[in-house]
C-alpha cells in the first residue's frame, strides 16, 4: 500500500515545494515527496486537459493505493468530472482523501454521502446549465442595421398622403426624412398590396 498526493495549483507562484509538502505533513499525511504530484492549471480547465492527475490514475495509483488531494476542484473543472474521475477511482479499488471534504478516508457511509453529494450537485449543475441555456435563446433579438426612422403610425401616413397626392418631395420635408426614406415605405407598401 502506497500513498500518493495530488495538489492542483493556479500558478506557477504558488508553488513553493516546502509549503506544499508541509501541508501534508501538518494534516497527518506522512507522504514520500517523489509520490506528491503538482499540476498548474487553472480550475476550470476540463479534466482532458489535466495529464498528471489522469497519468497517476490510469498508471501509478493500485489497488489498496491511498491517494490524498487537498479539494475536489483538483478532481475536476465541474462536479461531473469530479463524478466521473471518483468513480474510476473507486472502481480501480484505490482509497481516496479528500482533505477539505473529509480528513478520512472516503469510504463506507462517507463514500455513500460523497456520491450523493457529487451527484447532487451534478443535477443542479445540470439545471443551472440549462436554465442559462433557455434564457440566451429566448432573449428578445435586436434588428441588425439602422433604427427605423419612422413609426408604424408616421408610415401609414406617409402611404395615405401620398395617395392622396403629395409629392415625395413634400412628404420628405414633412417628416424631415430624406426622399429615399419615403421612397422606400411606398416600395415596401406595394410589395405587401
């Protein structure tokens, strides 16, 4: 039985090895500095990106291995990755930390209460989503090009004068428009007739 580490970190700043390594130390985790694995990437970096955290799971972490993280952000960028990685790690049979969750190994009713915490979270995760989703296809479209320069109201006028008889020229200096502006109602009011 081996135990290893894996810390996540944002930056380059924040490694400095002997704070890092004491960490461990200081939460009862008497781990060989060659078995604690550091990753800078930022958090909300999907898991496909984070090579250490996979490579240690898929091939150095074994049955019966102990493998401590500091938070669940170092498992996953969402709790569905969080979910997913957990999961590989339970079914390899390697015993899991997580030391902001639980400074006991997450097994038994822990193991139970984490899941439902995780999957929990991944149904909100997934309503929030979508909730943001309906609401940026259901927002009212803005017309692409100029604002109208008249109301529907001014049009219908402009269309009654001029049958009646008024130039365009007149309706022009009416409504202080240009004459392409009232030349344009009377075209739209003929394609609609």
């Amino acid at each position: 039985m081996r135990t290893y580490a894996y810390v996540r970190l944002n930056s380059e700043k924040e490694f400095e090895s002997k704070k890092n390594y004491s960490f461990f130390v200081d939460n009862g985790f008497n781990i060989h500095k060659n078995r604690i694995f550091f990753e800078t990437v930022l958090v909300d970096k999907p898991l496909k990106f984070r090579s250490t955290i996979k490579n240690l799971i898929d091939y150095s972490l074994e049955q019966n291995d102990l493998l401590v993280v500091k938070n669940l952000s170092d498992l996953g960028s969402n709790f569905k990755e969080i979910l997913f990685l957990t999961n590989k790690i339970f079914d390899k049979g390697v015993r899991l930390v997580c030391i902001d969750f639980s400074k006991n190994e997450i097994n038994g009713d822990l193991r139970v209460f984490f899941n439902h915490f995780v999957k929990l979270v991944c149904k909100f995760e997934d309503m929030f989503d979508q909730e943001i989703n309906d609401n940026k296809y259901n927002k009212v479209r803005r017309k692409v090009g100029r604002p109208e320069v008249l109301t529907f109201q001014q049009k219908c006028e402009v269309i009654d004068l001029y049958k009646k008889g008024c130039s365009v020229y007149a309706l022009s200096k009416k409504y202080e428009v240009t004459r392409t502006v009232i030349k344009r109602v009377l075209k739209m009011s003929e394609m609609s007739e």
